[in-house]
C-alpha cells in the first residue's frame, strides 16, 4: 500500500496527516478553518486518498499560515507516498462543473514543482475564508510534491462553487495521475526517473 504519515510544526502552525493513495475517499479533517474542513474533504473525497488530518495554527493572526502549510503537508505526504513512482499514469487531467462555474486541471508528476493558476483575479470572501487563500493551498501543494500544476477556472460567479469545482478538478486529475497502469511496470519517462 502507498501510504504515508508526516508531522511538521513551525512557530506558526502544528499539522499531522497520514495519507493512503490507494483508499477510498475516507477521511478525518480537523483543522480550526470550517471552509478549509470542506475542501480538504472534497479532495479525499473525490481523490480516492484516504486522508486523516489534524493542524492547529495561528488563526488569530489569519488564515494564512494553516491554509499554505496544510497544502505543503499534504504534498510532502503524496509525495512520500508515491515512492519511486514506478507504474503510475504520471499525467492526470479533468473538468468539473459546479453550477455555474466551471474549472479545469492538468498534472503532471514530473519532479519539476510548477504551478500555473488562474481564478480569473476574483477576490472576496466565503464566510470567514478569503478566497484567495485557495490559491495559497494549491500552491503549498504543488511545491512541496514537486509536480507540474495547471488550474484553471473557466468561467463562474459564486466563490463557493468556484473554490469547490477547484478542488474537485485538483482531486480527479491527481487520482488519475497517481493510479496504476496495469500496462506499465517501469516509470513513465524516457529519462528513467520522475
């Protein structure tokens, strides 16, 4: 089984997460960001990653540093996970409708950390969360799993919807890039390393 556990505490944030790639979407998220909750449920959820989470933070200060560092966590965990990366699909893509909002996303596990985001500059906030923040989450991840990232919202109104079809596109193309090809046995490159 593909899993991993990390902890990582800073001066600003204490998070836990024990991950499993080859769940079924279930999962246990505690963090003190109620918004944060739902979008890391939606990403198990829709992953197929079983993930248990518990993060504490400086949320007297804002948000900031739970949300990126959550992300950051959860990337070294994937990345720990996938090992040497023998097998897998390596790319992943999806589109997901939310209502009136669509959203796109393209991955690959290419060992070369990039993200390419656009949310069409929309700014605002969803209850107390500032829908910036979701590109901080991406970005955490992205980073610190050392993937190539492109998301993109097509088009939408309600920062809900757009931060959830987000997430569920982040979701889809990552379950397909980290699944198995019963076809494959070596790692998918030519260079003989991801």
């Amino acid at each position: 089984m593909r899993k991993a556990e990390i902890k990582r505490e800073t001066k600003e944030t204490q998070i836990e997460v024990k991950i499993n790639l080859d769940g079924r979407g279930i999962y246990n998220i505690d963090t003190p960001i109620g918004f944060l909750n739902h979008m890391i449920e939606t990403f198990s959820k829709h992953s197929l990653i079983d993930i248990e989470l518990l993060a504490s933070g400086d949320t007297h200060v804002d948000f900031h540093h739970t949300v990126e560092d959550v992300g950051i966590v959860l990337g070294m965990a994937v990345k720990e996970a996938l090992g040497d990366k023998k097998g897998i699909y390596r790319f992943g893509e999806a589109m997901v409708p939310m209502d009136e909002t669509l959203s796109l996303c393209a991955i690959d596990i290419s060992g070369r950390p990039l993200l390419v985001y656009d949310d069409l500059g929309l700014k605002g906030k969803i209850g107390d969360f500032d829908f910036e923040l979701m590109e901080e989450l991406f970005k955490g991840f992205t980073l610190s799993s050392s993937m190539t990232v492109h998301l993109k919202v097509l088009y939408g109104k309600n920062l809900h919807h757009i931060a959830e079809s987000l997430t569920k596109a982040f979701a889809r193309a990552l379950r397909r890039a980290i699944e198995i090809d019963k076809r494959r046995e070596d790692t998918p490159s030519t260079k003989g390393v991801l």
